[in-house]
C-alpha cells in the first residue's frame, strides 16, 4: 500500500473545490470517495501499480459475513482497505469534531479498526478523508487516546504535510 499513497494523495489534494464544498456543506459523502478511489484504483490496475481491487467484498469469519470497502492485491499479497469520510467543519453546527469520529461507536475510525481486527490477514488499512485538516494538537490528543488494545494502529502520515482543506490519514495496523 506505501507503493499508492503518494498517487491516493495526489489524486485528492488535485480536488481542493470539493473539499472546501463539503467543508461549507458540512457533509459526509463516503459515496464520493469510494467512487474516486475506484477511478484511481482502476487507473493504477491499467498501468500495472497495483494487480487487482475488489470493491466491498464480503468476507465469511466465524461471527458472520462482513463487508470491507476494498481488498487491494498488489505485489502477490492482500490489502484490507477501510475507508472514512470525516467532515469537521461544523460549519452546520453538527458536533462531527474530531473526537466525534474517535469515539466507541458506530460511526467513526474505532468501528473500522474494530472490523478489520476481526479478520485474517496481516495488510490492514484504513484511510480516514478529514477535512478540513485538523489542528496538529487537537490530531495528537486523539490519536493517543486510542484505547490500549488499538494503539498497534500507527498512522503512517502526518497532519502538518497536508494543506489546510485536507488531511489524507492512513493508518496501518
């Protein structure tokens, strides 16, 4: 997966306009995303980065069928791939702050972490679209207050290497 962050942060740094959109909207659109991540995925299958994406597979485990976003095969091995839309404008009023989406809940990054736990495989991902970038104390406030049986979950990018309307985080378990 290191191998497509950089084409994933291109793709999505070159759409500043929606950003700034749903910002003011103060909209989750995960539909969106998913769309652009299966433009650009089948872009990088065409060119031969990656050697195939499923898009929410479903996986038998012994507690049941679950559903992923996408399953990327690159270089012979499987990716588990999450993926969270998280507007914090609050330009509605809503209270999706940053800590919204970092609650025990079903709604923000602990499900997603929680889900993919659950399943075999060692290539685990979830890419969290925040926006507009978080402030860099308010992101380091909850990424260690994850709860012990997460802190295994690193984010591989920081807040600070973005611009203002957008934060790509990826994480890795």
């Amino acid at each position: 997966m290191e191998a497509i962050i950089q084409n994933i942060r291109d793709w999505f740094l070159s759409k500043k306009e929606h950003f700034e959109v749903f910002a003011e909207a103060d909209t989750r659109l995960e539909g969106w995303f998913k769309g652009e991540l299966i433009v650009l995925f089948n872009s990088l299958l065409q060119r031969g980065v990656i050697e195939k994406f499923e898009r929410e597979p479903k996986i038998d485990t012994p507690a049941g069928r679950k559903q992923i976003d996408f399953i990327i095969s690159l270089n012979g091995e499987s990716h588990l791939c999450e993926l969270k839309a998280l507007c914090i404008s609050q330009a509605a009023g809503t209270p999706r702050n940053l800590h919204f989406y970092f609650r025990e809940d079903n709604v923000g990054v602990i499900k997603d972490f929680r889900k993919l736990e659950s399943l075999s495989g060692k290539n685990k991902w979830v890419i969290g679209f925040i926006y507009p970038n978080p402030k860099y104390e308010h992101w380091v406030k909850e990424i260690s207050s994850l709860s012990d049986d997460l802190k295994h979950w690193k984010c591989i990018t920081d807040p600070s290497n973005f611009p203002n309307f957008l934060f790509i985080s990826i994480w890795r378990s």
